[in-house]
C-alpha cells in the first residue's frame, strides 16, 4: 500500500509529458502561501489540464476553508483518478460533516483503489453520529472485501472514529477476527485499532497477538493491553518486555506493565522489569513504568508496594553516584528521582532537594516536574529555587508545577516575576496561572495585557494564544481593546485566538471580523524549489550520522524553509530535546526547552503520506504554526497523519536515530542536491 501510494504520486511541481504548467504551480503556490480564498483558485479547478486540478484541490485542502466543500465534493465526479484521490483527502481535511453522504455515496461505485481507501479516510475524519449506522454498514462491507489493503484501511479507519468517540459494540469482534489475517498489513492495523478501542472482550485475541511473527502487530497488541490494563497479560507482556528482538516492543510491553495492577499482591518486584536492557529506551521506560506501579500503590494506600519500590529507587540513585557504569547516566538519575517522588511524595523532597543544584538542566527540569507531581504545599521553597535556574528548560518546568503545589497565592510573587521577564515564554505561562486564579484574576489582567505589550516581537503563536486565553478567562473588560487590536493582526492562529477570547469575554461572534486572506509567509522562486527535487540532508550526531531523502513534490515550502535553515548552521549544536520511545526524536529548537522557533512561522503542508517508521515531520501548535522544530517516527503512528507535515524520510541510517536520546546533539546538517 505505501510503496503504491509513493509509486502514484505524481509530481507536483512539475508537468506530466511535455507541457510545462510551472506559471500555474507557482500562482497556485503562492495563493495557498497567503492562505487566499476559496473563489481565487476556483480557476484552476476547472483548468484543462488534471494536474493542475490536482494541484489547486490539494491547496484547497491545506486550507481549511469549509467553503471549498461543494466545490470538492463535484470533482469527486472528475474522470481523472489523481484528481479524484486528492480531492477525498482535502474532503476529510476538512473535516466538514456536510460531506459525509457524498462520500458514502462515492464509496458504493468509486472502481479506483486508491481512491477507495482515501474515501475511507476521508468517511472517518468527516463522519457525525446520525449517520453511524449506514456508516457502519459500509465499514462492515469493506471489512469483508477481497483485497487485503481495504480490510487493513477499514481497521485503521475504525481505530480513527473510535478516537471520536463514534463507534459499534461489535466492532471488537470484527477486528479480533483480523488478528489471524494472512496479511500483516491488516492485522497491525487491526491491533492498532483495538488500542482505540478499548474493548476488554478483546484482551484473549490480543494476548495471542502479542506472540505475533510481526513486531508491528507485537507492538500495538502491548499498547492495547496495557490500554485495557489487562492482569492476565502480565506473564506474557513480561515475557515481551525482557526478550522481544525488537526494542520498540519490548518498550510497549515494559509501558504496558506500568499500567496493570496485580490483584492479590502487595508486592511488584524490579525483577519483572527489564531495567538492564542493552537498548536505552527499553530501560528508561521500564524505569518509568515501576514508577507508575508505584504512585498508584501510594495514592491507594498500599504502603509496603509503593515503600518496597521508592527503597528500589532510592538505592538505585545513591547507586548513580558512584556507579559510572553506562546503564546508570544522568538520564537514569532524572527519571528515578521522578519515581522516588511518585512512590513517596513530599516525603521524598530530602532525597531530591540535592539533585535540584544537578549540573544536568534535564535533571534540574526533571525535578521540577517531579515536584509538580506531589501536588503538595511543602514544595514551594524549592519550585521557587528553580523557577529562578539560569536555564528557560527549568524555569518553564517551575512554573508549569507550581499550580498542582497547592500554595497558589503563595506563588503570585513568582508569577508576576515571570511576568514581567521580558521572555514570551514565561510570560505566557505565568499568565496562564494568573488566570487560575479564581479569587484574584480579574484583578490580574492590567499586569498581563501590560506585560503582552512589552513583550519584543515576534511573538510565538503558542504564547500569543495562551496570553488571550489568560485575558478572557480574567474576564476584565479591559482586555477587549488589546485583544480586538490583535483580531486585525494578518496571522490567521492568532487572530483566531483573540475572536475566541472576545467571544468569551463578550458574548459576541466575532469570527465575521477574522481576515479573509494573509499576508505571504515565505518568498521563494520556483527556480530554488525546483533545484531541491533529488535533495538530501546529512544529519551528523554525536551518536553518528543519517541520511533524509527530502520530498518537496509533497512539501515545496517546508523543505525550502528546512534547507535554507541549514545553510543558515541554525541547526549545529541544538539537542535531540525530546525522545519518547517508540514514538518521536524530536530537534530543532534554538533554546532547547521545545518552545523554540526561528522567529516566524510557514505553512502547513498536510499531504497524504503516512507516519510510518521514519517519517519526518513538522512540529506545530496547530496550523501554520510551524518553524524549525521537526520529528522522527520510531515506527508507524496514524493518529499524526494528516495533522503534522511530512517532509522528509530516513533513507539511511535509522539505527543511529534509534540510538538518540535527550541530550544528544545535532552537529551539522549538510543539503547535498
């Protein structure tokens, strides 16, 4: 299905045969660029020429315009199959249940393959409860359909209504029967639906498809039956998590086991956990998981489990200071010190007020998190100590965990501080927590809108919209003229915040005022995107080196935007920031606390690729909030598709991406053409 999806895409910036449509590509692109309106590209939907067509549907798409909806909806008649498959995805892009029965309907008699399945796809993301049943009806038929591809799509499709909310009692059934599909291909997909939808009657189908022959089925079959907290999955989950010979298994069975709680025992012993794993990412997660085990033994009042694993873990962190072995790093010590302060709560801070002088900024910030969650009072002093750490990582940590302290009023002196920092960060954290304040937050309001106004531009679209939201949850009328200045900004996320905020505040709807078109966010020729068709980028670590084969005929712009940033160096010497194992390595941020940014931001390019094992991706707050920050996929994850831009894939050296983990350093991006 992937090799035939690739295979099918034609380019997009070039022109099929001998005619050169380049004039058309780039007005096209430079109208989705400034996010135009619908009636600007409706010539190119009825241009001669299909590619083109094509070309102007998937704008359409990217835009999120519900006003393209008819329009789409009468190219799914187009007698082009490119154009038809486009225009399904750019349907369920929109996400616009108005389309629901015309996909249907396209459904019964679309002959195209591909295009059935993004009609699939396209049937989950716009799909309402009043048609459940005939929509059920049709998964049903699919189901049962001959070729294997549109049983795996179907499944997956399930899996993303089930994460609506928007499903059948006997779906479990139907997907169980697809653990013993012939095709991997369906039965992955089918796990994978099962962890959507988290029907206990499928913990025995799932406990069989742990010992599957594919470590994608594996996989998704741990994840589901620790979703179900399944105690009889223990032994086998176990078993997967110490001897599986694929380390993103033995990850989701190790996770798995920190969600499960043994009836009948007091006791849960280190020994069922692979804590020496030769792989990194299995021992932190197996580290993570007893923590886990051992906050929920404390908050339920099982004192010899949760005092039987913080002695684990308070041995196993005076081990660290004199054990220089590789199995005991300062990532080990952050995340046990987090699992000291779950198994015993404010009780631990002794043990870790040391740790809070760490020279580690990751442990530092690790401590902050772990204060956070004792939600105790007695944590304040030493939050207060690090929401003053030279490090943002750590102050944005303190300030994060100061609301769950329980000592609000207490923390206002930090909160104005942070306020006033002159960081849009911390400024919009602090403003958050100010607005928590329910006895004090309209009073609040002067202090953030005066703090919003001194702030340098440009201002992170994030912290833009947690700064509105602060004001209308103040509820101070003061705040209307600052925000319906901000309504008139031409940044789409942004000026949508300040509506939402307005609204709130007012009652008002003031979505009629939001800005029909933008201003361009990139200048480019397509002289410079043309040059980047067989572009790569070497990506040299401290861990090694590996290879992205970009791909501008699905994200011109972004590639443009990641290939101009590395001739910039912008990329040498930041951290591999965040890792979560068997999902994202995540890069990209100059100020290495995952709030980082070049100072602007490009467009989405949601294309109709797919999150499999190392895809990259584009970090974003929401729509055209993209930067610099980009992903790595440890293996297939459905729920990011469509919703985050792909641009690239590993071609090479995805060992070496395996091995990264926070604190690595990118040295330097190379792009070769």
């Amino acid at each position: 299905m992937k090799k035939a999806m690739l295979i099918s895409a034609v380019v997009l910036l070039a022109s099929g045969g001998c005619k050169n449509y380049d004039q058309e590509f780039e007005e096209i692109l430079r109208l989705e660029d400034r996010r135009a309106g619908v009636s600007e590209l409706m010539k190119f939907t009825v241009h001669p020429e299909a590619e083109v067509k094509r070309r102007a549907v998937i704008a359409l798409g990217r835009m999120q315009d519900p006003q393209a909806v008819p329009t789409l909806v009468d190219l799914l008649n187009n007698s082009n199959a490119t154009v038809r498959v486009e225009t399904a995805f750019a349907l369920g892009q929109l996400a616009d249940p108005t389309a629901t029965k015309m996909i249907l309907k396209h459904l019964h008699h679309e002959k195209d393959l591909e295009v059935r399945l993004t009609l699939l796809e396209a049937l989950s993301k716009t799909a309402k409860d009043s048609l459940l049943p005939a929509i059920d009806s049709t998964l049903s038929r699919q189901l049962e359909d001959d070729i294997p591809i549109v049983r795996a799509e179907t499944a997956l499709e399930m899996a993303r209504l089930a994460q609506r909310n928007l499903k059948n009692k006997d779906w479990g059934e139907k997907l169980s029967r697809l653990l013993e599909n012939k095709a991997e291909e369906v039965r992955w997909r089918a796990a994978y639906a099962l962890v959507r939808l988290a029907d206990p009657a499928t913990a025995p189908a799932l406990r069989t498809a742990l010992r599957d022959r594919s470590s994608r089925v594996r996989m998704q079959a741990g994840r589901a039956l620790g979703a179900l907290r399944d105690v009889g999955a223990w032994d086998g989950l176990a078993q997967a998590a110490h001897a599986d010979e694929d380390w993103r298994v033995r990850v989701n069975a190790a996770a798995a086991l920190g969600q499960i709680d043994r009836p009948g025992e007091g006791m849960v012993s280190p020994a069922n956990f692979p804590l020496t794993d030769s792989c990194e990412s299995v021992r932190i997660t197996a580290l993570r998981a007893l923590g886990n085990i051992a906050e929920r033994a404390r908050q339920a009042g099982r004192t010899r489990a949760s005092d039987s694993l913080a002695a684990f873990f308070t041995f196993a962190l005076r081990r660290q200071k004199a054990d220089s072995n590789d199995c005991y790093d300062w990532r080990t010590t952050a995340v046990l010190a987090y699992a000291l302060a779950q198994a015993r709560g404010a009780a631990a801070i002794p043990a870790l007020l040391p740790l809070a002088g760490y020279p580690e900024k990751y442990v530092r910030a690790e401590i902050a998190r772990a204060l956070g969650a004792m939600a105790a009072p007695e944590t304040l002093p030493l939050l207060e100590k690090l929401s003053t750490d030279a490090d943002n990582l750590v102050r944005i940590a303190a300030l994060e965990a100061l609301p769950k302290s329980a000592a609000q009023n207490r923390a206002l002196p930090i909160y104005l501080k942070a306020l006033s920092s002159g960081d849009q960060v911390l400024a919009a954290i602090a403003a958050q927590n100010l607005a928590a304040d329910s006895m004090q937050r309209h009073e609040h309001a002067p202090a953030i809108m005066a703090a919003y106004r001194a702030l340098p531009p440009p201002l992170d679209a994030e912290c833009a919209q947690m700064i509105f939201a602060a004001l209308a949850e103040c509820g101070n009328r003061a705040a209307v003229s600052l925000l319906e200045e901000a309504l008139k900004t031409p940044n789409q996320p942004d000026a949508a915040a300040a509506a939402k905020a307005l609204q709130k505040m007012t009652g008002k709807d003031y979505t009629k005022f939001l800005p029909s078109a933008q201003g361009t966010q990139q200048s480019f020729s397509m002289a410079e995107i043309k040059a980047l068709r067989s572009a790569w980028a070497l990506i040299e670590t401290d861990r090694g080196a590996f290879e992205l084969e970009l791909l501008p005929e699905e994200a011109p712009l972004t590639v443009l935007n990641f290939a101009r940033l590395a001739g910039r160096r912008f990329f040498d010497g930041l951290d591999i920031h965040r890792v979560v194992p068997n999902f994202v390595i995540q890069t990209g941020d100059p100020r290495g606390d995952m709030w980082g940014s070049p100072g602007y931001a490009i467009r989405s390019e949601f294309n109709r690729l797919r999150y499999v094992r190392g895809m990259v991706g584009m970090a974003s707050s929401g729509p055209d909030t993209e930067g610099s920050q980009w992903f790595i996929t440890h293996s297939d994850q459905p729920h990011l598709d469509g919703r985050y831009t792909i641009f690239a894939r590993v071609r090479k050296g995805m060992e070496i991406v395996d091995a990264l983990q926070v604190g690595s350093k990118i040295q330097h991006v190379t792009i070769h053409h």
